[in-house]
C-alpha cells in the first residue's frame, strides 16, 4: 500500500527533474513565468472591465428596446380606444378593453414589438396607474407575452437573462394607465464582442510571451555567458592549467557584480600562479642548494678519507710526510668549520631568526673598525687598502655588527680578486636618502654573462680561477640578505679586467625587518632591493 506520506515528496522529486537543470534555463523560465503572470492579471483586469462595459451598454439597449416595445404598445392601445369614442383602456374596475385586448393579441402586432423592436421575447402588463404614476397595478386582464420568430439580427446571439422591467404610463387619459416591459432571452452583440477580445487578448498575450521569452533568453544568455566562462576557466585552473584566465571582453559583458568576480578569479589566479611558481623555484633551488652543499662537503671529506688511509697504510712513519698531511687535514677541517659556520649563519638570516640590534650611530666607525681588521690580510697579499669618510658624521640606524661583517666580506672578497701590487678603495658617503658604502677593486672583474648570478649560493664563475676556486661561495649572499634586512640595497658594477666596485645602500631609519628578493639587473650592473611581497629566495657569491 502506497504510503500518503510519501506522495508531496516524490512529487517534488518529480517537479525537480521537470525543472530546467543550467542557470540560463531557470532565468528563461522565471521570467517567462513572471511575464505570463503579469499577462494573465493584466488580461483578466481588462477582461472584467470591458465585461462591465458591455454589461452596462447591454442593460442600457434592453431598457431602450423595452421603452420602444412600451411606446408600441400604448401606441395600439389609443389607437384602439380613440376608435371607440368613450371607452377608456383600462376601466376603473382594472379591466382592459377586450377590444384592446383584442388588438394587442393580434400576430402581426407582436411580431413586430418581439422581432423588431425588442429583438427578444417580451412579456409585459396593461394596468392602472396613479395620477402621480408612481404606483402601477396590473389589470385582471392585462398580461400578454410572445415569443421572437426570426433568427435575430446578424452578429448577434440569444442570451439567456431577463431585463429589468421598464413603466411607461399615460397620465392624461380619463383614467390614468400604464404598460410594464420585461424582455426575455433577447439578442445582444455582448457575447460575440466578449468572444472577439477574449480572443484578442489572447493574441496578444501570446506574442508578448513569445517576446519576453526571446528578450529572457537573450538577456540570459548574457548574463550566463559570464558565468559559464567562470566556470570554465576554473575548471581548467583545477586541471593545473594555472595560466588560464577569464577573457576581459566576457568579463565586460556581464553585471557589475560579475565583472567583480571575474576580476577577482583573474587576481586570484595570478597570485596562485605566482605562489606555485615560488613554490617550484624555491623547491629548485632547495635541490640545487642541497646538491651544492653535498658536493661543498664531499671534496674536504674525500680529502680527509685519503689522508686517513694513507697514514694507515704507513705513509705516517716519515715524519714530514705525516705532518705535511696533519696539516691538510686541518686545513681541511678548518673548512668545512668555515663553510658549516657560514650555513648556519645564512639560514638564521634567511629563516628570520637574526634579529638587528638597530642603533643611532655614526657609520664612520663600524666601517673603520672592519677596515682595520682586514689590514693585515692586504698587506700579506701586498695590496694597498685604503678608506675614505666625509669630516663629519654619518648617522643612521644599523647594526653596527653586521654592518661590519657587510664591509669586512666585502672586502675580503676585494683582496682575494685583486693580484698583488693592486688597489682595494672603501668609501663612506652621506646621501640625502642615507648613507652608501662602496668597495672597489682593480681586480680581474667579472663576466657580464656572471653578473646576474653573482649573488647565487656557491656561485663561483665558469671561469674557476685560483681565487674563485677557494671559499665558500656564501660571503655575497650573506651580505646581500644582511643589506636587505636593514631595507637597503646591494649592487655591482664590474668589466673583466676593470676590477670590480660594490656599493652598498642603506636608509636613515629601516623597518624593523626587512625581506630579501631576488637579485636582477642587467649588463654590467646587478642590483637588489628589499621585496613588498614578503617572500624570501636564496641568494649565494662567488
């Protein structure tokens, strides 16, 4: 047995599968619903008011015809009484003149009152009236009715109603008499008329839905097309297509809101792109950080092996020999301490965890303080290095420590390209948005084709000289990511053979942190800049 319960829900089932299923559709449809309700208000408003109207002309003409078959009918009556000379139409006892009687009763007459003038069957009354006329008393013998014959006026049907009655009366008589009206089943023109503008309404009401379906459509299809782009462009995005975007002309097309969203799906998916890119380039250079650090720590490990074996094998009993090889390996073990210590100082900058200890002071002397410690390693090498600071202060916010060890790389980096007998020139300037330091070298300089990468983590050239062969390849990033978390900049000019200047740029008073960006630049010049975007990409030097 079927369960009652069940039925409104399967029904709506039903209804939901009968539904349109895209939006285009449901817009269609709604408005199309909305326009034929509006048409079937608007038709049954004008259906009921033209309806009244012809009411009211209907009620109208039936009174007149009824007045026309009154006039009639007292017109055959004085007729009839004039004939016989003192005989009225109505006796004071309520009885009419059987000639009268005789005359109203006669075909001809009632055919013309029931097919010509009333154009209805009829029914009406002779009786007595008061001298004012305004009560009516029908005489003992005074009703009469018929039937209309012919098939009614062309255009016309019968309808099925009776009229109101209609008094006609004949005060001036000797005694005062009147004739009442009703017409029966007349012929009216209502029907046919009511018929013609129900079928007209109709008509209308059709080609206006056609309209409205067409405009809903198409203002549809407008504001779906959007939409469906939308849909489609994130259904390829979601396939990994992360460079599909929204056309601007089918953003345009649509609403304000649409535009809005389209606009926003086209931002969103450009930062998604940018953050996958990152993501991919970080995980990159992750890879070739780690294979570069294997290979940075294979080459003194592999050293300290061979020297392992062969002072196992015996070559430690010649006293020169085991001491020649002591010494390397702590040569080598001073390396890899040098390059671990460098790691670890890079990954606390880039990781955030070196907080500046930021201060007012003059830049002068955290300058001359690196200046003097790299003293005697020029002159061992035989170069002369040389600093050169305006007569009055140069104040900013830095930290006098990694300021130092800014300078101090950098001009290490200078005494190691530059051949003995050369020139190392460290210089402090006061600009009007900070203050700048640059180190210049007469050195061998650098490749164009390098200097985009100059920056790289154990980036050393293609050109592996001597000096580029030794050290880490961490001293420039580490200087880059110190310059940049004091919001400062970093940049290099260099030809081969022209030596090298690196000048460094630092503003009066820095955020609390700033974040490394990528280094860029072109020809001769590398500069880079603190990032707006927060993200922090690895940076190495030679």
């Amino acid at each position: 047995m079927r369960s009652l319960a069940s039925l409104p829900r399967r029904l709506r089932r039903q209804l939901r599968r009968l539904m349109p299923r895209t939006l285009q559709a449901r817009l269609t449809a709604a408005f199309a619903a909305v326009v034929a309700a509006t048409l079937v208000l608007v038709a049954l408003s004008v259906f009921n008011r033209v309806g009244a109207y012809f009411d009211q002309q209907q009620a109208d003409d039936l009174a007149a015809r009824a007045a026309g078959v009154g006039q009639y009918v007292l017109l055959i009556a004085d007729s009839t009484a004039s004939i016989r000379a003192g005989h009225a139409v109505v006796t004071p006892d309520g009885i009419v003149d059987p000639a009268v009687v005789l005359a109203l009763n006669e075909t001809k007459p009632l055919q013309v009152m029931t097919d010509d003038v009333a154009q209805a069957d009829i029914r009406f009354e002779v009786g007595l009236i008061d001298g004012d006329g305004s009560n009516f008393r029908p005489a003992s013998n005074g009703s009469f009715s018929a039937k209309a014959g012919g098939a009614g006026p062309p255009g016309q049907t019968r309808e099925h109603l009776t009229s109101g009655s209609v008094l006609l009366s004949v005060t001036s008589a000797p005694v005062p008499y009147g004739v009442q009206v009703v017409l029966v089943d007349p012929y009216t023109f209502r029907t046919p008329a009511m018929s013609n503008v129900a079928a007209l309404l109709a008509i209308i009401a059709l080609v206006a839905l056609a309209a409205a379906i067409g405009v809903a459509a198409v203002l549809a299809r407008r504001f779906t097309t959007p939409l469906r782009r939308l849909t489609e462009a994130s259904h390829d995005l979601a396939e990994g297509d992360l460079a599909r975007r929204v056309p601007p002309d089918a953003i345009r097309e649509g609403a304000t809101e649409v535009i809005d969203l389209g606009l926003q799906f086209n931002a969103m998916a450009e930062r998604l792109q940018a953050s996958v890119e990152t993501i991919r380039r970080d995980r990159d250079r992750s890879r070739e950080f780690l294979a570069d650090v294997s290979h940075e720590l294979r080459t003194p490990i592999a050293a300290l092996r061979t020297f392992n074996e062969l002072l196992v094998e015996g070559a430690g009993d010649d006293p020169a020999t085991r001491a020649e090889f002591l010494e390397s390996s702590r040569a080598q073990l001073e390396r890899l301490d040098w390059l671990a210590q460098n790691l670890l100082e890079l990954s606390k900058l880039d990781s955030g965890l070196v907080l500046l200890d930021l201060r007012l002071d003059d830049l002068r002397s955290t300058v001359e303080q690196a200046v003097e410690g790299a003293a005697t390693a020029a002159a061992r090498r035989a170069i002369e290095l040389s600093l050169e600071v305006p007569p009055e202060a140069v104040t900013v916010r830095h930290d006098p420590v990694r300021i130092g060890q800014v300078v101090t790389n950098l001009v290490g980096n200078g005494l190691k390209f530059t051949p003995r007998g050369g020139h190392v020139r460290v210089r402090v300037e006061q600009l009007p948005t900070g203050a700048a330091v640059s180190v210049a070298d007469d050195g061998t300089g650098i490749d164009p084709a390098e200097l985009p990468r100059i920056f790289d983590r154990f980036f050393r050239g293609a050109r592996a000289s001597d000096a580029r062969g030794s050290g880490s390849g961490l001293g420039l990033a580490i200087v880059k990511s110190i310059v940049e978390m004091h919001g400062g900049s970093v940049a290099v000019e260099s030809r081969p053979g022209a030596g090298s200047t690196f000048r460094v740029s630092l503003p009066p008073d820095p955020p609390e942190r700033a974040v490394p960006t990528p280094p860029g630049g072109q020809g001769g010049v590398v500069e880079t800049s603190p990032s707006l975007s927060g993200n922090r990409n690895p940076v190495t030097a030679p």
